[in-house]
C-alpha cells in the first residue's frame, strides 16, 4: 500500500472518530477510539442474530416444503398421440 493510500484511510477513520491522531513533528501517532467501536458491534451482533433467525427459519420451511412434495404422489403426465398424414 502507498503512503498516500495509508494517509487517506488513516483520514478516513480520523473522520469517522474511529481513531485520535496526535502529530509530533513528523511522525503521526493514532490511538484507537475504542467507543465507536463497540457500539458498532453491538449494532452489527444485533442483525448477526436477526439474520441467522430468519435464515434458520427459512431453511426450515424450504425443507419442510421438500420432504412434503417428495411424500405427494406424482401424477402420471399422459403424452397425446398425433396424427400421421399420408
């Protein structure tokens, strides 16, 4: 990665309060802003669980609706004759 591309992401989590940098001459020295963090975790736990619920929950119902068209009876498909022209 370049210096640049480090210098914007460094700005970007700067910005978005994800970290605290504090300039010393030339060296930049960043502090993880751990707050932000964890309330993004929790956010982010909330719909881990939300999602595998509802994707448990569908999982169910597509096996449920397999196992019940393996247990119906096929009907037999019946194939018309056509006529021969002479």
């Amino acid at each position: 990665m370049s210096l640049a591309a480090a210098s914007k992401h460094i700005k970007a989590l700067e910005n978005a309060g994800l970290i605290h940098r504090e300039v010393r001459g030339r060296t930049h020295m960043c502090r993880l802003a751990a707050a932000p963090l964890a309330d993004a975790h929790d956010w982010l736990s909330f719909y881990e669980r939300f999602w595998t619920d509802r994707l448990d929950a569908l999982e169910r119902l597509l096996r449920e609706d397999d196992a019940r068209k393996k247990a119906a009876p096929t009907p037999k498909r019946t194939v018309a004759k056509r006529g021969v022209k002479s």
